[in-house]
C-alpha cells in the first residue's frame, strides 16, 4: 500500500480527477494548502509586471492506493497537471510514501481491504 501526496495548480484539479476516474482511481482526499518551490513565491503574468508574494495556493491530493494502481495513479496524474507540452515551473510535485497501516472505521477492515 502506498500514500500518494501530490502538490497540483488548482486549475488542474478537474483535469486530474477525470484522469484519475479514467484509470479506476475514484477515492482521494483534498487539501487547500499555501507554498512555494523554485518560483520563490513569484507570480508572473503577461499583463503586470512580476509581483512578489510570500506563498502561493496549491491543492494537495491525498490519495491512498494498492501496490498495483501506484504507477497508473502517478501516470494520471503527470499528464493532468502538466502545463502544455514541457511542463513549467509551479506545475506542482508527486510524492510516494510506503503505508504500513489502513483501517476502515466504518467495519474495521485493515490494510489493503480498507483502501
């Protein structure tokens, strides 16, 4: 079992749950979260001249998988938030983390049962 955290643009939030639906992904989590990365907490448009802030609004998917759907989750979601054809900076992050436990409150189920 594995945790998968990904850090998206929420603009691409819809993209990436249709793309999860589309491999038989259909329970996550998501979080409303602040930071930043290689943009140094830049905004840049076109319009205006570049302004400085001190974070930037990202959407966390908390996503809890079986071994098997690791690979088809992180696929779905590289090719969902990826802006254009090179991807820019700011796109976001996936990590994945090894989960020891899951227990459905519910019935009381464990581990890959729960999920």
């Amino acid at each position: 079992m594995k945790l998968i955290i990904a850090i998206i643009q929420p603009n691409c939030l819809e993209a990436v749950k249709e793309a999860l639906t589309e491999v038989d992904v259909f329970r996550l989590t998501v979080v409303d979260c602040q930071g930043f990365g290689r943009q140094k907490g830049q905004l840049s448009s076109r319009r205006t001249p570049r302004s400085t802030v001190n974070l930037l609004r990202k959407v966390q998917l908390q996503i809890a998988v079986n071994d098997e759907f690791v690979e088809p989750t992180v696929s779905a979601i590289l090719s969902a938030a990826k802006t254009g054809q090179s991807g820019q900076i700011g796109d976001g992050k996936v990590f994945v983390l090894p989960m020891d436990e899951c227990v459905r409150i519910r019935t009381g189920e464990r581990g890959p049962d729960a999920i």
